[in-house]
C-alpha cells in the first residue's frame, strides 16, 4: 500500500507540474478508490507539486502562464478530493481570518491553506487578496477571530504585515490575536523582527503551527 500510496503522489505531483488537468482528476479519483487519505493526497501529492511549480518559477523556467496552468490542474484535483476530506470536529470552531496582503493579487498558497485548515477544523474566514491591513484587523474583531493569517508572495508587500500587528498595538488589542504569517519571501527572522506569533512554511505547516497558537 505504502509503496502505490507513494507513486500515486508523484504522479500527482508530476501532473500539476505538467500542467495536465486530465491526469490530475483520473489519478485523484484513483487516490479515493484505493482508500487513500485524502489530505495527505492534497498535502504530499498536489501541494507538492505546486511547490516544485513555485521552484521552476524561481528559477525563470516557468513563467506566470505556466503557473496559471499548474494552478488550474492542482484546483482539479483538490475538487475531486475535498469532499472526501475528514472535518475534525472538536466542539465550537477556532476562526481564523486569512487573505493576502495589500498590493498582491497571488492567492495559490493562501487558498491552500485555507483549505487545510477548513478540514483539520478551523473556521476560516477568507477575505482574499489584496487587502488593507485595517481590513484584516475589523474583520478579526467583527467575528472574533483567534488567528489572524497573513500571505504575500512579494517582499514588496511584506511590510503590510508588520502594518497589521501596529494597529492591532495601537488599538490595545494586540493581545486578542495571534498573528501568523507565510509566503515565499517570508522568513522566521521576519516574523521575529515585525513581532508575528508564528511563521508558516507550506500549507501543512500551517495547521501545525495554528493548533500550537490555540493550544
């Protein structure tokens, strides 16, 4: 089992890379008629590849066309997989409000991760891309959120996550939230240096490190 389970993966993995939506979908319905556990599907098959399509990128192998491409495929599969992803109910939910940071408009990564966290239990609440801080800040008070999540993809737009934990300072309270923060230019020593709770590798990660903050 372990070693289909593995090769099911890469060829998950190979298919968002190869930009083939077809393979994709037959290879993530293969995935549920083995038995095989959904998240982990999405988290070392589709995620996976969306990690190597982010490295191609980097490297000016793959331009944003082919990102886009990529993207479509890995949506694909999440679709065939997300319903058969198992919810952990614990009582009432912890809300965790996410979106990306004002001035960009990359939402793969966040919405990976606000799918990872709806089905490990969270409720998220996804204000999407380009956001003010202030927004992310109201909308946190307005639900009563616990988590307040912040993505970016360009270092350009980094600072509008030291904005948020300003004004949640200069309102006093700071202390309601916890602040994590993820991205490609995103780094522990950042976080450390804005005063963030947490820093988030991947999706994955960031459930992780989210039942740590609320724990």
């Amino acid at each position: 089992m372990s070693e289909l389970k593995d090769k099911l993966f890469q060829e998950l993995s190979d298919a968002v890379v190869d930009m083939d939506e077809d393979k994709t979908v037959a290879t993530s319905h293969r995935v549920i008629e083995e038995g095989i556990d959904a998240y982990e599907a999405i988290e070392n098959g589709l995620a996976h590849g969306m990690d190597r399509v982010g490295e191609l990128f980097d490297q000016e192998e793959y331009f944003i066309p082919e990102v886009l491409m990529s993207s479509d495929a890995m949506y694909a599969g999440v679709e065939v997989l997300k319903p058969h992803l198992k919810a952990t109910e614990q009582g009432e939910k912890t809300k965790v409000v996410i979106g990306v940071v004002e001035g960009d408009t990359h939402d793969i990564g966040k919405n990976l991760v606000k799918i990872m966290l709806e089905t490990s239990g969270f409720e998220v609440i996804d204000l999407g891309r380009d956001i003010p801080p202030q927004q992310f800040v109201d909308k946190a008070t307005e639900v009563g959120a616990q988590i307040i999540g912040l993505a970016t993809l360009m270092t350009t737009t980094m600072d509008g996550m030291h904005e948020v934990i300003r004004i949640l300072e200069q309102k006093n309270i700071r202390s309601q939230f916890k602040v994590m923060i993820g991205g490609g230019p995103i780094s522990q020593a950042f976080a450390d240096k804005i005063g963030a709770d947490s820093y988030a590798v991947n999706a994955a990660d960031a459930v992780r490190k989210a039942r740590k903050l609320v724990s």
